[in-house]
C-alpha cells in the first residue's frame, strides 16, 4: 500500500495537492485583508508615494469583482486538489467508499487548517501588511477572471432582484463606519467619552439646520429700544449676554442688535452723561438668517461676515431664535463656559438612572449628558418629542414608552410641558 503512495505518478500528484493548498491558502489570507484593511491607512500610504496602496485602494473599492475573483480561484484550486487526492486514494484502496472517505476526511483537514484558518488568523493580525504584499497577484488575477465572474455576477445579481435584494444599496456610509470605529475604542478605553462626542459633533454637524441649535425666542434677552437710557444700560450691565435684539414696541419687531462694548464706548465719550445716550445710532443692524438654513453654511457666513449673532426666521419672517458662532462651535467641542455663563439649569439625575428634565431642554444636549439615542430628527426638545409621538399635549402624571425610553410627564402649564421624567426602559412602546 504505502509503495503505491511512492508511485511517480502519485507522488507527482501530491506535489500538485500541496502548490494547490499553498494557493488555497493565498486565496484565503487574501481574502481577509484586502477586506480587513484599513482605507484610511492605506489612503495615506498611497498619497506617500506607495503604488502597492492605490493598488489595495482600487481593489477594495471593487468589491464585488475582488470577493468574486478570489473565491473563484479558491474553489477552483480547492475542487482540483480534492480530485487528485481522490485519484490517488483510488489507486492506493481501489475503487469505492473507503477511497473517497479517506480522501474527503484528509483534504477536510488540510483545507480547514492550512487553506482556511492559519491564513486567515495571520492575515486578521496583520491585514495592512499582507494586502500590501497580495495587492499585485491579486490584481492580475481578478483582472484574468474577470470574464468570468462578471458573468457570475449577472446571475447573482438577478437571482437577488427575484427576492427583492438590491445587492447595490448599503446602509452604511463612512461616517457610520467612523462611528462605529470611535464607539469601538471607546468600550475599549482609548477614547474619553468627550472626545467621541466632539468626533460625533463633527460627523453630525452637516445634517442639521439652525433651528437645531438655536436658542429659541422664549429663551431670547431682548430689550425695548424706548427704554429711558439709565434703564437700557441697567439691562444690557445685568445680562450675562454681550449682544442683545433690540425691538420697538412688539419683541418680533427687531429693529437693531446692541453691543455691550458698543455701550460702554459711547459712554466714556460722554463722561457719564447715558441721558443723552442714542441707542439707535450705536446699534447695529440686525442679521436674519431663514431657519431651514444649514449649519455648516451658517458657519461660513459667521467667517465670511466676521459676525457672530444672527437672527432666526420662519417662512413668514417671524422671529423664531437667536444663533451665535459659540452655539454651532459648541455642537463640536461641547458647551463653552466661561466666568459669565450661568450653569445649564434643567437636568437632574437620579440614582436609579432616570432624570428630571425640563420641556425645553433640547434632546441633543440630553444625549450627550447621558449617553443616550433619542431620536431628534422631528423635535428638537423633550417636550416636543413627547407632544410628536403621542400626537397630543398630555397631562401632568401621563406616561408613555418611545424608542425604548420611559417619559412621565411631571409638570404642565397651559400648552407647555415644563418638566418631565425620563429613564432608559425595555417596554414596548405604549401611551399611559
């Protein structure tokens, strides 16, 4: 028996299984760290200089043609060795079950091990390097197989539409893969909790408008331009606040923006005489911005204008807020205080993980104290959520489940929710 083994024939054929396994094995590494690689490393390689990058960069951004290339050369050399193993087993035992047994069991583990799981096992550790070291065989080789595996593709491809797949739409952008990533590192302790919410800031920036983050008009400090001047100045020295609307009569009538540095030059050129202070002469005209506006553009405006306060719109002119330079930096690097700034007043956290919050507390800010992923795209407060999903102005004590969170309304006063109770549950959504 083991002198049909050392046949030349069989020995010839053997030498063929082992090249063929070592190729099932490239196939595999392959396999695996083209798609565990990292774009972002492998961009900035290729922008140093290095071709074998732009390379893995090209491969990668041809997915399916890659996966459809090296899992077709894989089969290919797996069936062939698995067939010159089976005609040697055949001639060793002779025909029938025994043969094929030994055969499949033996070509069962040398795949498993050496082709599949000691390939990949190196290539998952080190996936940068070893697609650095394959990106040019495989490009030659998905470019060779490409006839072919297009062809397999058509037929994928309609097989998936026959079911409803679309196997070109995907959910998830690079953003979500960067979140993924910073949310990865942060379970693990390489990034602060701070640091992941400024990266998020930054990733979210460009989905909202102003009228997500400004300070809405019952929240505004605003003065009656027909104040006497000991009045006016009294007001704009008592507010925490440097620039302030000023309006004539009705506050939706804005008619200029007042500086407190304006103030007090026109003051020192006065000596002390605010009798004959002109609040319209040292006013500044005011900026209206639309509240559809984005973020990222109001940012550009704030740099091109060198301003920093504008005046939020609706499509009816109506004053809706107020938005400074500091709210949108803010959406970024997190709440700015400074020796002026008063403490943000409204949450109130409890033992038990719940808090007490008020109606007017943007959801936005409630996420990012506690971590949590309320839903913000149709309301910008608490409150608002709340009215939204019940789809009604509910009472003092009604609770309600939403997005597996728990809100029992605490106080009411007229129209307004003014305070409210939330905690994290696992009920399903229901109305109290």
């Amino acid at each position: 028996m083991i002198e049909n083994f050392l046949l030349p024939e069989n020995l010839t054929k053997l030498g063929i299984v082992a090249v063929l396994l070592v190729c099932s094995g490239f196939f595999s590494g392959s396999e695996t760290a083209l798609t565990a690689a990292s774009r972002a490393r492998m961009h900035a390689a290729e922008k140093e200089g290095d071709s074998r990058a732009g390379l893995v960069s090209r491969l990668m951004n041809m997915r399916e043609r890659l996966l459809g290339g090296i899992l077709l050369g894989n089969n290919l050399v797996n069936i062939l060795a698995s067939v010159l193993t089976t005609t040697v087993f055949t001639s060793v035992f002779g025909g029938g079950g025994v043969a094929l047994a030994a055969a499949t069991a033996l070509m069962t583990v040398l795949i498993l091990i050496f082709a599949e799981v000691l390939p990949k096992t190196y290539a998952i550790s080190q996936p940068d390097k070893m697609a650095l070291a394959v990106a040019r065989p495989i490009s030659i080789i998905v470019k060779f197989l490409a006839p072919i595996v297009s062809i397999v593709q058509v037929i994928v491809n309609a097989t998936l539409r026959l079911f409803g797949v679309d196997s070109n739409a995907s959910p998830w952008t690079a953003a979500d893969e960067i979140r993924g990533a910073v949310d990865l590192h942060l379970q693990e302790g390489g990034v602060a909790k701070r640091a992941r919410d400024q990266i998020y800031g930054v990733l979210e920036i460009g989905e909202l408008t102003v009228e997500s983050v400004m300070i809405h008009r019952k929240n505004i400090v605003a003065i009656d331009i027909n104040l006497p001047p000991e009045q006016l100045i009294k007001d704009v020295l008592s507010s925490p606040h440097t620039r302030m609307p000023l309006y004539d009569g009705d506050p939706d009538n804005v008619v200029g923006i007042l500086h407190a540095k304006d103030v007090l030059k026109a003051l020192s050129k006065m000596d002390g005489e605010f009798k004959a202070l002109n609040v319209k002469k040292i006013s500044r005209e005011p900026w209206f911005v639309p509240e559809t506006t984005s973020v990222v553009k109001q940012l550009r405006l704030f740099q091109q204008k060198r301003e920093h306060f504008a005046l939020v719109v609706d499509e009816y002119g109506s004053l809706m807020g107020v938005l400074t330079l500091e709210d949108i930096l803010e959406e970024i690097v997190g709440d700015i205080q400074d020796e002026y700034d008063e403490e943000l007043d409204g949450v109130v956290r409890h033992k038990d993980g719940s808090v007490v919050v008020r109606g007017d507390i943007p959801v936005r800010d409630l996420n990012r104290a506690m971590d949590w992923k309320l839903p913000d795209e149709e309301a910008v407060t608490v409150a608002g959520l709340v009215i939204h999903e019940s789809q009604t102005i509910p009472e003092a004590g009604q609770t309600f489940a939403y997005y597996g969170y728990r809100f029992e309304v605490l106080k009411r006063e007229r129209n307004q929710l003014r305070s409210l109770k939330v905690s994290k549950t696992f009920e399903p959504d229901q109305r109290g």
